[in-house]
C-alpha cells in the first residue's frame, strides 16, 4: 500500500456549528457571502512558485451547478509545482463560520486540485492557506466542498504559530480568513480542469474591527515570556564582550578569530533588536540567534587557549560540540560553536546509547586523520572500545529544509558515515557523488533524473576510515556510547586517540558518568511508517521498498536501538513472505504485543459480498499473528481521510472489529466526532492538541503524532523536543512520524523530485544502514521521555517515605519547559531521579 502524502499546510475539520472557540465572549452579527459567477470573473491570479500556462480561464455556460455559468480554469503547470488563485474575502474567523462551495473536474493529469482559504493571524505577519481536500483525478459531476473555517483557522494558527515563532500558539492571535482560493498542486506538465460555481461563506461573527482589537492581549502573554528571553541573552552578550574587550594582543590566528566573534556579537544585536520590534522570532531565527551567542560566550576562553604558546602552531585544534542541535556546522564554520578542550563528558544508564560530539579545526592540512577510542574503566571495572563507535558528520547538498521546499541547493550537515570518501562533494559546482560497490566508481546524485542510479550498490565501511582536512576547514565527529546492560554504575574514564599521518598525537578524554539507576521503557509508545517490504526473489534494492533479509533485519535491529520498538508493517499477505517479515522483527527483539499493519487495509466497501471479504482477510491477518506469538492487530483505514472518505469507511472498521482486529489511521482535527467510537488509534497530523488527546482518552482510545514535521528535515533538536517531551506533556499516547524511508525519486538524490524531499531517517546501503544526525535527535527524544518515565515511577515509590520531596518533584515536573534546553531539562531530571532513590 502506498501511504500517500498530503501537503502539510492542509489540515481538515469536520463541520460544527456549535464550534465558537475563538471568541466566546464576543457578540456576533450574521455574515454572508455568495458567489454564483453569473456576472463578472472574480478570481485573481495569487502565486505560484515558477512557469505555468492559463489554457482558459473566465465565466462559461459549458456546465454549470446553478444558474447559466460557472468559473472555468484550465491551467498546465511547467516548471511550477504549485499555483494558486483567489477571490478576496476578509472575515473573522470566529463565532460560526462555514465554507461551502461546488467543484467538477473534468482534467487533472499528474495533478491535484481543491477549493480552500488563506488564514492570517493578527498580531504577527504570518498566514496559512491550502486546499480542504484534493482531487487527483475527474470527479462524477459536481462535488460539495464544506468547511468549519473556525475549527480550521484555529487549527492552522496553532500549526503555523508554533512552527514559526518561538513562544506563541494558536491561543496568542486572532484568526481572519482573507480570500478563498483554488489550489492546484502537481509538476512538470501538470494539466487541471476546473470548474467552481456557488461559493457561499456563512455564519455569524464577531465585528471585525472589535476582534482585531483583541490581538495584543493575546499575544502579550507569549511577548511577556519573550522580552524576558531577549534580556538573558542581552546581558549574556554583554558579559562576553567584556571579556572579549579586556584582551590584549593577541597572536594572529586568535586576532582572527576575534574579529569573527565581534562580528557574531554585532550580529546577535542586530537580531535582538528586530526581535524586540516584533516581539517574536522563528525557531530558525533563534537557532541563529543561539549559534551567535554561543560563539560569543566561548570567545573569551577559546582567544586565551589559543594565546598560549605552541597552540597556533598546531596543525589542529579540537572543539566540543553540542550534538542534538539545529545549528549547522559546516567545513567553512570558524569559530567553531563550541569550547576548544580535550574533554568529552557523558552520562547516561547501562542500556542507553549517549551521543556526544566534538570538531576539528585544520590550521594546516591534515593527512590521514584516524579516531579510535580505548577501553573505559572505572576502578577494576571496565567498558570495552567497542562500546564507542565514532562516525564523521558529512555535509552534503540537499534540495531544501522543509519537505516540500524543493528548490534550493543547501550544504547540510546530515549523514553519520564510517568512509568519508562514500560520498564526494563537490562544492564549486554544488553536487553530490555516490561510490558504488568497493572501487572507485562515483554516481552524480544531485541531478532532476535518477534513471543512471537502477544499479548502484553503496556500501559503508564497518569502522572509521582516515580522513583528510584541508587547512582552514572544520570537521565534525560523532561519538555514541553505548552503555553495556550490565555495565557498574561508576565514573569511566578512556581516550580518543586521535593521529594524523603529517601530525603530532593528540587525545581527548572521554569521561562517561553510569548512572545508579535503571532507565524505565517510555510512557509513550514509539512507531515509525516503515515501508521496507521483503520480495519474492529475495533481492533487495537501494530503495525504502524491496527489502532483502539482510537489509530488512539491519533496519529492524536499527529501529529498536533507536527506540522504535513498533514500527508498521507493510508486508501484504503472502504467507511465507509475512511469515519471515514477523520472525525477522523477533530476532531483533522488537516485542509481539502489537502489529500495526498496513497490509490490512480496511478501504470503505459497504455491500454484504466485499465486508465479508474484508473480514475474511482480517481474520487471516489475527490468525497469522498470533501463531507467531504477536498479539494485537491493527488495519489501516484510509489515509487522511475527511468529510464522506471518513465516514464512508464505518462499515469496514466496524468488521474489522468484529474480526477481533482494531483500526488506526493517520487523520485530523474532526475525526473523532465522526469516527472516534470506532478509531482505536489516531496518527493525529501535527502538533500536539492536549484537548484532542482528551478526548480520545475519555472514550478509551490512543492518539499518536505525526507530521510535526514528517521526516526528512536534517534539524536533530527539532525531532527530539517535538517527539519527546512535547508529546509527553499533551498527554498523547505515542508517536508515529512518516517514514523511516520514502524515496520520493531515488532515496540517496533529494534533487529528483519536484513534490516532496526524500523522507530519510536513514539511508539505504546493501547491507546495512547510513544514519543521520535527524535520526540521533530522535532517539534522544524517546530517552527524554523514559528519564521523565523512570522520574514519575520514583516519586511513585517514594510518595509514603517522602511526602515533601515527591511534592517538591511534582512542582517542578509540572512547571517543566518543554521549549528550554533540553539537556538542561536531562540533567535536572536525573538530579530529582538521585534524590528520591537516594
């Protein structure tokens, strides 16, 4: 089955029209709006992003819903993947409002369209838009396209507001429709033919000049919090300058290096003080922002060590690095966002995999640059070598951030690799190049046509190859631990040796810190849509489809030490084949409580004859299942489904039930007023709505997130805060992101598909799995919640014996700041953890 994407900005509400959540308190006046295109063509050209062709646009009586005319676009996308047009319409989207509006597609080749609106969120500049629903192909005559643009705006304010300021949410703006457009979506000789007549906007709303005048005293709770942010970092900034400032002479390595700070501190500024004018920022304006500052803080420190006599005449010098972190390092970066020391610290519990991360900075050219860890030992106590694996952080091109930016040409930080020389960059002409098999054969994989890569065959080395820097330029290295199961807790101490072939020896300590504790499994239950399916043949491919068994057991040994313990299944019933796909899942410890499978899809038939089959084949699935020792089964409905595709599909889910199987589905805000008594499990889209987790709790289901974002973003911070902590505090039962792999064209070229970015996780090779930086955030996100798991079951325990420290406990858990620094929030949960096992 091929779980199809939607375009993130589109996200559905069943219709309510009790709905009044944004302005209960204001009075309302009634509001209409028709559009019958009897008269005049009112739809204006609104944006696009590159060449399209109008074949027809304007009035014509070829067919109409109501009266004589209809509105008629029939446009050919070239190089644009999206073209949207509007008609003006501004509205409070308060009280009630409802969209309704008649569709008829008689051409979409390649394509999608649908009818939608444009929401803006006063006080801040931003907006959201997108389709209600799209059709990918000619409808049967005219189609009612309904919305609640209440429940919708809201909706879509909390989305954009989160993903795009810092400290604000739904609840800080109010929300305005200003148009209504068509929305087409699709590539290069895309073709659409529509037609729209009776648009109406109905409902009763609060006036508009009353509404906006409430937009500051929403927003000011979230600008109070913010102001206080600028401060710190204002004054954090000016400490460091002084510090900067009391320096003398400095030696010319140092003196540039100066200079570098001073601007970052200049720059800092300058981005405190836009801030401090719109009183919000972007996560991608404050990762600057902190890149700035941290470069700043350390230059005081790292302008004395490079003072001191010999150490500007080293070939290199060596940083610490945060790891989960969205500020990108790259070869070009000086100074370095981080310490300069020879000490990496670690802690963590027997069983857990830590990361830790350092960088080196060439002064001259360095030849041949190996890593190798030793032992750790704590008194007689000792973790072997081979519990430190260290990778090298390879920057390469990718077509964009998001997953649906396609259209630039960006050099990232992202995979995790053992041979560097795997894949080369070429950075004059911004391309990438893929080694296949163990020569020297490369593949350009950075081009719009992936037809040349059918037969390539990567491959990693199993352990660090030497790596050459060039003087002037940066690398950065990855070091996970992997605390033993049975490791002492204690104090560990070994080194990473690090030798060049034109250089002199140099170490790092490694300290790691084994906690006096058991890690508890997460409260939430971690999936991921896994889309590897095992083949007839037993070939595999370089894709995130057809599996071999090697392939399809080194992912699932991946998945489980990342925390993944319940990815999908997508295996059809081929017995044989399923049969093998479960065993492999076993052999690599996953557990068998739960198969969560979408190769029992439920679809939405209605006749005697199709539910029987239907529940035939769910019957088979539940069988197949627990002969092989799994226990719940859960088809898939259909995906994303609103309006009548949603409710359509009741009959099915219900003999899916009558199987002795349960149902989840990936869906939006609106589902489980139409489907909540029977949708076992919701794969909610977006961020997490705490009122939304309530409510299917109250009805004894489970919600999980996806999509916020999907897979594919190269920002480790981002998986870990939004898959950790943030749906642990939202109540939601678990996460379900799409998808480990989706090669949208070929999975190692981002560049060959106009749609979408490749959703990776991880990468594909013939044996085995290239890991990302993406991929590490994540997993730490899933730790997140098992230290605040392990936390909750020590105040648990200690609530008779100590009353006091429990309560202390429970205040600060429930004040938790889920935006702050995380690995603050880490330390300090093990601090409380300490105190009440003590």
């Amino acid at each position: 089955m091929n779980r199809s994407l939607v375009s993130a900005v589109v996200l559905t509400a069943v219709l309510f029209p009790n709905c009044v959540k944004s302005a209960p308190d204001l009075p309302t006046q009634p509001f209409a709006y028709h559009e019958d295109f009897e008269t005049a063509d009112p739809v204006q050209f609104w944006v696009s992003n590159g060449e399209y062709e109008v074949n027809s646009k304007g009035l014509t009586e070829e067919k109409a819903f109501a009266g004589k005319k209809s509105f008629k676009l029939d446009v050919t996308l070239k190089t644009a993947t999206y073209c949207y047009w509007s008609v003006p319409v501004k509205v409070a989207c308060a009280g009630k409002l409802k969209f309704s509006g008649r569709i008829s597609v008689s051409q979409a080749s390649k394509a999608r369209v649908g009818l939608g609106c444009n929401y803006v969120f006063p006080p801040t500049h931003h907006s959201g838009c997108g389709a209600f629903d799209t059709f990918d192909k000619a409808t049967d005559d005219w189609q009612l396209q309904e919305q609640n643009l209440v429940a919708d705006g809201d909706e879509r304010a909390d989305g954009v507001l989160r993903q795009n300021t810092s400290d604000a949410t739904g609840a800080n703006v109010v929300t305005f429709t200003d148009r209504w457009g068509i929305f087409l979506y699709g590539g290069e000789g895309s073709r659409v033919v529509v037609y729209v007549d009776e648009v109406r906007l109905d409902g009763e709303v609060p006036d508009a000049q009353v509404y906006a005048a409430e937009a500051d005293q929403r927003f000011e709770p979230a600008r109070e919090v913010f102001r206080k942010r600028l401060t710190a970092w204002r004054e954090e900034l000016a400490t460091a300058r002084q510090g900067i400032d009391a320096l003398g002479a400095l030696p010319p390595v140092a003196q540039r290096m100066k200079e570098v700070a001073l601007k970052a501190a200049d720059s800092a500024e300058a981005d405190l003080t836009k801030f401090a004018e719109a009183s919000y920022a972007s996560p991608t304006d404050i990762t600057r922002l902190e890149s700035s500052v941290r470069t700043v803080r350390y230059a005081t420190p790292n302008l004395i060590d490079m003072s001191k006599p010999g150490v500007a005449d080293r070939p290199f010098v060596t940083y610490i690095v945060k790891p989960i972190t969205n500020a990108r390092l790259l070869p070009t970066s000086f100074p370095i966002v981080g310490r300069i020391a020879s000490e990496l610290s670690v802690t963590g519990c027997a069983g857990e995999y830590e990361p830790a991360s350092f960088a080196v900075s060439a002064l001259k050219d360095v030849e041949k640059l190996v890593v190798t860890p030793t032992d750790l030992n704590s008194g007689a106590n000792l973790i072997p070598a081979n519990a430190v694996d260290v990778s090298i952080v390879k920057c390469w091109y990718q077509a964009g951030v998001s997953i649906s930016d396609t259209r630039h040409c960006l050099l990232t930080p992202e995979l995790l690799l053992k041979d560097d020389a795997l894949v080369r960059v070429d950075t004059e002409k911004k391309e990438n190049y893929l080694r296949s098999g163990e020569g020297e054969k490369y593949a350009l994989i950075s081009t719009k046509d992936s037809s040349t890569l059918t037969d390539i065959q990567p491959r990693d080395a199993k352990s660090l190859q030497p790596v050459d820097l060039a003087a002037d330029t940066t690398r950065q290295f990855w070091v996970t631990v992997h605390i033993p199961d049975d490791a002492t807790p204690g104090e560990y101490t070994g080194t990473l040796k690090l030798a060049a072939a034109n250089a002199p020896a140099a170490e790092l300590t490694l300290r790691l810190r084994v906690l006096p504790f058991k890690l508890e499994p997460p409260a939430l239950c971690y999936s991921v849509y896994y889309r590897g399916v095992l083949t007839p043949d037993g070939k595999g491919s370089i894709s995130s489809e057809e599996k071999s068994p090697e392939q399809y057991a080194a992912e699932m040994r991946d998945l489980k030490a990342h925390g993944v313990d319940h990815p999908t299944l997508y295996q059809s019933f081929n017995e044989p084949l399923l049969e093998q796909a479960l065993d492999l899942r076993k052999q690599a410890g996953l557990p068998t409580d739960t198969l969560y499978t979408l190769g029992l899809g439920t679809g939405s038939p209605t006749n005697a004859a199709d539910l029987d089959k239907l529940r035939a084949t769910a019957t088979k699935w539940v069988e197949v299942a627990q002969r092989h020792g799994f226990g719940e089964v859960y088809g898939y409905g259909i995906d994303e489904a609103t309006g009548d595709r949603l409710t359509a599909q009741r009959a099915a889910w219900q003999v899916l039930h009558d199987a002795g199987a349960k149902v989840f589905v990936a869906c939006y805000k609106g589902t489980f007023e139409v489907m909540g008594d029977l949708l076992d499990l919701a794969i909610y889209a977006g961020a997490p709505l705490a009122d939304e987790a309530q409510k299917y709790h109250q009805a004894g289901q489970r919600i999980f997130c996806y999509a916020n974002p999907q897979v594919g973003v190269e920002e480790p911070e981002t998986y870990r805060r939004n898959f950790g902590l943030l749906l642990w505090q939202a109540g939601y039962d678990g996460a379900m992101d799409y998808a480990y792999q989706h090669s949208f064209g070929h999975g190692w070229n981002d560049f060959d598909s106009p749609q979408y970015r490749d959703h990776n996780f991880t990468y594909q090779t013939v044996d085995g799995v290239i890991d990302t930086i993406q991929w590490e955030g994540f997993r730490e996100g899933v730790d997140d919640v098992r230290y605040v798991t392990t936390l909750v079951k020590a105040m648990e325990a200690a609530r008779e014996a100590k009353p006091a420290l429990v309560k202390q406990a429970q205040t600060w858990l429930d004040g938790l700041d889920v935006k702050g620094d995380l690995d603050e929030v880490r330390g300090k949960t093990v601090e409380w953890i300490l105190k009440l096992t003590k």
